[in-house]
C-alpha cells in the first residue's frame, strides 16, 4: 500500500527475513528454533507503513475512509481467497472427516478474517490439532484485520493540528498497556489469549506505529544508523536462534524481535543505513516482495503432504516443498497479487463492497465442510469404516469416566455406587486407552475395575504438570484424591499405573505433531524439574504406606508410533495407497523416545522389589519396526493410544507377564 517513492528496500527485505524463518521453522523446526518470531517481525513492519500511510493522508486532507479499506482489501483479499479455496479443495480430496470438518470451522472462521479467534478454543498454536489444520496459519491475517479496525479511527480522530503531537505518545501508552496485558496473561496461563488475541498482540502493530508517527526523530549521522541497524538485526536473530516452542511467548519474549524490527525502520529514516546492507540485496528484495504469497502457501503444502505421507517428511521432501511454495508465491504475486492491486479507486465503498463478496465464498465452502462433519460420504464404505475406528475403538466409558476423578463412580462389575472394588487404574488418556484391558483381564478373576483417569496429569504425587500454553492442569487434585482413594479402600487389591510417560519428561525426540510438550515441575517449586524416577518411587512408597495389602503394578509407555494407523489405512482406501505401509513403523524414532523412560521404571523396580511394571515396547517393538496392527487387525485408535479392541488382546496377557515377571504373582 506504500507509495512509490517512500519505497525502502530494506523493508522488503525485512519481510523476507520474516517469511523465511517462518517458512524454515515450520519445514526444518531444528534450524530456527524461534522462527515463529516471523510473524511479529510482520505485525511491527505493517503497524510502521500503515499508520505512516494513514498519518500522512490525513495530515494532507487527501485521506478517504473507503480508498483506505478498498487498497487493503485488494491487497489482502485475492491472493488470501485463492490459497484458502485451493487449501480446502486439497483437504477435501485428502483429510479423513474428522480433520476436514475441523479444517471447515477454520476456513469458515477465516472468510470472517476471524480465524484467531476461533483458535483460542484450541489448545495453542503448538498442540497437535492446530498443527495439523492447514489453515492454521490464518490466525495472523484475522489479528491484522481486526486491529486495522480500531486504530485508523483513533489516528484520525487525532489528526487535527493541535492534536497531532500528542499520536506518537498515545501510540506508546497503548502499546506499554497492551504489552503489560499480554505478559500479565502469558504469566497467569492465557497464553492461547495472548498468542491469537487482537488485545495482546496490539504493541506490536504500535511498535512500529511509535516510529511511524515520529517519536524519536530520525537518526542523524551514519553511525547511529548504522549501529541500530546492526543491532536490530542482532535481536531478531538472537531470537531466532534462542526462543523455543516451549518458550513462554509472547509477552516480554517477544520484545526484542519487536525491538530490533523497530530498530531496522527507524535506522532507514534519513536514508540507506549501510547496517542494513544485507536486506537491500536484490534476492531479499525480491523475497520480500512475493512474502505475502509465500506465507499463504506454505503451510498448506506441508500440512497436507504430510497427511498423505502418514509419516514425518524427509529433508528431501520438505525441501521440495518449500520450493513448491515458493514458484506458486511467484506465480500468486504476478498472476493474482499485481493485478488486483491496480484500478481505479472511485466510488471506493461500492468496488470495496465487490471485493468483499470473494470472501463469502470461503465461509460457504468451510460451513459445508463443517456442518456435513467432513463430508464423509465422499469416501469409500471401507475407508470410512477405517476412519470410524478413531472414534469408535475407543473405550466405551471414555465419555463417562475419562477426567472424571470422584470418589464415586466409574466402577466397573461393581455397583455404580460402590464404595470399594478390586483393582484401581490412575493415570492419564493412555490409562483410560487400557482400561478396557484391565477390565478384560480382571473380569476373569471376578474382580471390579476402577477408572481414575485425568487428561495429561501422570499418577504420581508431588508435581505440577503445565502444557505449552502455560496452562496448568488439575494434576495435585487428582492424585489426592486417587491416593484417598487408596487408604479408603481395604478391598483394593492391585493399582495399576499407567501414562504417556516420555511426555512428562520432555524429552526429545519430538517427531510428529501429536508429541505434546509438558513441564513437570515439584510441587512448591517454581521450576524444579524432578526426574520421573523419583516422583514415581515416592508414589508407589506413598501408596505402600496408604495400602500395604495393595500390589502396584506399572504398564510402561506404549510406542509413540509416527503416524495414526486410523487415518492411514482410511487415507489409503480413499487415494488407492498401499495398505499395507500402515502395519508398521520404523523403530529408531520411536525406541529413542521410548528407552529412556523405561530406564527410569527399571529403576524404581531395582530399589522397590515389591513393584511390578510390564513394558509395552518389548512385544510391539521388535527389530527395525513398531506395530500398529497384528494379524491385519489395528491395535491403536491414534499414533499413541491402544484401540479398545487391541487393549483387550494385548493388556491381559502383559499384566499376567507382568505380575509374573519376579517368579511369583502376588495376587495368587
């Protein structure tokens, strides 16, 4: 929307250096850690040329309410409505109905430019789900969208004369208010809030709407060019290379890539700064100008091939990728981007009424997706039955009893009631996936089955468990009252414990989408991280002395396979792949992730020789591969939990193994 002759190369080369650590986090996250910081590089370029814009016209009486909205819309509208139809008609050829109705909602959301908000219903940026919508890089045009909504108001309404002085300041009060907001939030475990949310993210756009309107005059001399320029390239880079997906963020982390962005504009005032050097080379330039484009098509591509590959990419194959992306971002800024940014820009709230017409276009297409939950008819009955067993081969009391810790209830072959029962499974979503086992395994011996299952929190005492987003879950609550439950009981006799344990050690390796970070720390503690080994001696000597008669019995990590047997075989009937490549899994990734964690359960078994555990690992991981299926049956409903079904084949006989394992079964 610049002018041409305010034309600064530098800042397209800003945008460049945005895009591709963008682009490279999301194909090689190793490479740049903090690549995601691309994004605010963005926000502070767009708050610096639209509020320099706006200021401008406005200051010169030719500003116009409706030529403002019309250029914004012929900037962002085309290109954004042809990579989200693309998108979605790429979906619906390749996603299962289950992530193409959620791709749907998104895309809906999106039309609406209020995909952001839709997010903040998710888990976070970084959770699995939204890792797997290939749409979920919309929620920063939504946050744009909905800023510029806002603030051309409040710059106008202060563009008389005598007024004018006071922008730049109102500007910084705004930004140090929504800064405070969005640490405040990212501290009291909102950081899904202050990631998607306009409120949170508003210091950045004034970031660069403070250099902008003037605040701090224009450098004199090249030196001081020079020196912000280095030194706000060094912050970006610094934040490159140090943040984390695991890194409180935004907030105060995100300040100094902000810093150095503002930094960057402010030092090409008064002329080229040869600090800055590096952003004018033409390939920057030329990088920078298609970063709209570029930023639009890549997550789709990677999204949606990694879908169809049922398996993490290879180098060779995100390469190509992001090479693909990068001839469709050309292709996009010549054919659709340059075109539609030329016209004429009378009668503008009439043409601006047209150019918002395409948009509805992709609010149909998403509530289609949506409300006809992924269109399942569009699949084969075999691959729709495949593609059930997501849903269906799950454990029939999940909806009852999963997360429902209470001290009645979930009481299986005995009354509902009951105060007692024989056999108690505490742990998280992998010990609601086994119960069905446990109960198969019990039901033999007429014992009752107890759930005490509570998403993401490990059966353990002493520990604080909080997600990505900084939100801490209910994990003290749910151990005191499953050991209550312990003491109370004189009829219990086995616990079974069972989780994702390489999860609360976060441990790497990280290599799918569906391996969520966790921190564990010690209760009382504010970053103590205590090795797994501990807390769980601490657990089964606790449970010891709660309930002497009561053997603990541990089920190791089940196999964190690298893809979702489900999806795959459903995906395979559905696009005529080979079946049988969704069987199995190479091992590498997979025993890497596993090995470490049952190193830590052999070593409470050494120390307590009373505690029994069975490992998973050992039956499903054998050579150079993992199971996910045995006897062309699939044994998992997801890449990490057992089906229903496969609990009931496999639990009973490791417990029995298990139990076994010392020469003797304590419960005979």
């Amino acid at each position: 929307m610049g002018r041409r002759s305010d034309y600064r190369r530098d800042i397209d080369g800003l945008r460049a250096l945005a895009v591709l650590a963008i682009t490279i986090h999301h194909a090689f996250p190793g490479w740049i850690p903090g690549g995601f910081v691309g994004v605010d590089v963005f926000f502070v370029i767009s708050g610096f040329l639209i509020t320099r814009i706006i200021a401008d016209e406005r200051d010169a009486g030719g500003f116009s309410w409706g030529g403002f909205y019309l250029r914004r819309a012929r900037r962002i509208i085309p290109a954004y409505v042809v990579v989200a139809l693309v998108t979605a008609g790429l979906a619906a050829w390749i996603e299962m109905p289950r992530q193409l109705a959620q791709t749907g909602a998104t895309l809906a959301a999106s039309g609406l430019f209020a995909a952001n908000i839709l997010l903040t219903q998710s888990a976070g940026y970084f959770s699995p789900g939204a890792q797997e919508n290939p749409l979920l890089h919309l929620w920063s045009l939504g946050v744009e969208e909905q800023f510029y909504l806002v603030w051309p108001a409040l710059i106008a309404a202060l563009s008389l004369k005598r007024l004018r002085p006071v922008r730049p300041w109102l500007a910084l009060g705004l930004l140090v208010v929504s800064l405070a907001g969005a640490q405040a939030m990212v501290m009291g475990g909102q950081g899904v809030w202050a990631f998607f949310g306009p409120p949170a993210r508003a210091w950045e756009f004034l970031a660069g709407a403070v250099v902008a309107l003037g605040l701090f005059r224009a450098p004199v001399g090249r030196a001081a060019a020079n020196a912000a320029a280095i030194l706000g390239l060094t912050l970006i880079a610094a934040s490159l290379v140090l943040l984390t997906d695991a890194s409180p963020f935004p907030g105060l982390l995100a300040v100094p890539a902000c810093l150095g962005t503002a930094l960057v504009l402010w030092s090409g005032q008064a002329g080229e700064a040869a600090g800055a050097a590096v952003l004018r080379l033409p390939p920057m330039a030329a990088i920078g100008r298609v970063s709209y484009s570029l930023y639009l098509w890549h997550w789709p591509l990677l999204v949606l091939a990694a879908d169809v590959a049922q398996r993490p990419l290879t180098l060779l194959q995100r390469a190509g990728l992001v090479a693909l992306a990068v001839l469709l971002a050309t292709a996009t800024w010549f054919l659709v981007e340059q075109p539609f940014r030329k016209g004429s820009t009378d009668r503008p709230w009439r043409r601006l009424l047209v150019m918002l017409a395409p948009p509805l276009a992709i609010v149909g297409a998403g509530a289609l997706l949506f409300l006809t939950h992924g269109l399942p008819a569009r699949l084969s009955p075999a691959a729709q039955a495949a593609a059930a067993l997501e849903e269906s081969d799950v454990n029939p009391l999940r909806e009852t009893c999963f997360g429902n810790i209470k001290p009645i209830g979930c009481r299986i072959g005995a009354a509902p009631d009951a105060k007692d029962y024989d056999v108690l499974v505490w742990g998280d979503s992998h010990a609601d996936a086994m119960t069905p086992g446990v109960v198969e395994w019990a039901r033999k011996r007429g014992w009752s089955v107890r759930e005490a299952a509570q998403g993401g929190c490990p059966p353990v005492i002493g520990v604080r468990v909080h997600m990505q987003n900084g939100v801490e879950l209910k994990c003290p609550r749910a151990a005191k009252l499953a050991m209550a439950e312990i003491a109370a009981n004189p009829k219990l006799k086995l616990v079974v414990l069972s989780a994702r344990w390489p999860m609360y050690r976060d441990a790497p390796p990280f290599y799918d989408v569906n391996s969520p970070r966790t921190a564990m720390t010690a209760e009382g503690e504010r970053s103590e991280t205590p090795a797994l080994s501990k807390v769980l001696l601490d657990t089964v000597d606790a449970i010891s002395a709660a309930n002497p008669r009561a053997v603990v019995l541990i089920i190791g990590p089940t196999p964190e396979l690298t893809f979702t047997p489900p999806e795959c075989l459903a995906q395979a009937r559905h696009l005529g792949l080979r079946e049988a490549g969704c069987s199995s899994a190479p091992s590498d990734l997979i025993l890497a992730r596993l090995r470490p964690t049952e190193a830590e359960i052999r070593e409470v078994l050494a120390r307590r020789p009373a505690v029994r555990a069975v490992f998973p690992g050992d039956d499903l991981c054998r050579g150079a591969t993992c199971v996910g299926a045995l006897d062309g049956e699939l044994i998992y409903f997801d890449d990490d939990h057992l089906a229903a079904s496969g609990a009931r084949r496999l639990v009973p006989g490791w417990m029995d193994r298990g139990l076994s394992d010392k020469g003797r079964n304590p419960l005979d």
